[in-house]
C-alpha cells in the first residue's frame, strides 16, 4: 500500500507525480504536519493519512514546499530524523524524500492524495 501524489496543475515533470510507500509516507506526512501546522488545517492533516483523494490546493502546496526546503537547509529536518524514525520501528523518515517531497510540492499546483 502507498500514496499516490497527482498534480493538480503541475509546473514541471518533477511536480507531476509523487510516490511513497506506507511505511515511508507516515513520518513524512507526520513531519510536513507538525512543522506546517500553521498551513495545513485539521482536515487536511486528518485527510492527508487516508489515499482517497483529498486536496491540497495549490497556495497550501507552495507554502508547504517552502517551509520544508527550509527547514531542510535549516539542518532541521537531518536533526530530527531520530525523533521521527522513533515513533514506529516499521517506518523510515528520510531527509531526502521530504526535500522530494517539497520540490514536488512547489511544482505541483496542488495535489491528490490516492
């Protein structure tokens, strides 16, 4: 099982589509939460656990791909990677897949969760 990332309104083939397994999209979906819980709401940190479809529009997507490239530069994210890898022993936080996962973000235009 995983998730499935389509853009809504992609601006480049790096912002097209974003993959991940369960076991590696939990800490990244936990992460992006955390850290961007003055972007995201609620329901889109509750919807974002489920592939069902939900939406995150595009001004949500930029805003989140900006706060993880810089939290990523920061040094944030590779300082955090213990916490995070922590919480489950079946799943893997790694800091170069939410730096995928912002670039990804920052080009996508919004996206689905499937």
């Amino acid at each position: 099982m995983g998730m499935d990332l389509y853009a809504v309104n992609p601006e480049s083939p790096k912002g097209e589509y974003f993959r991940s397994n369960v076991w590696f999209w939990r800490p990244l979906w936990q992460y992006t939460c955390d850290t961007c819980d003055d972007i995201l709401s609620k329901e889109d940190m509750l919807q974002g656990e489920y592939n069902d479809g939900y939406e995150i529009n595009a001004q949500k997507a930029f805003l989140i791909s900006a706060r993880l490239e810089e939290l990523f530069k920061s040094n944030h994210t590779h300082e955090n990677k213990e916490y995070y890898n922590g919480l489950s022993q079946d799943h893997t936080f790694d800091p170069d897949f939410v730096m995928e996962f912002a670039k990804f973000c920052g080009d996508s235009g919004g996206f689905n969760i499937y």
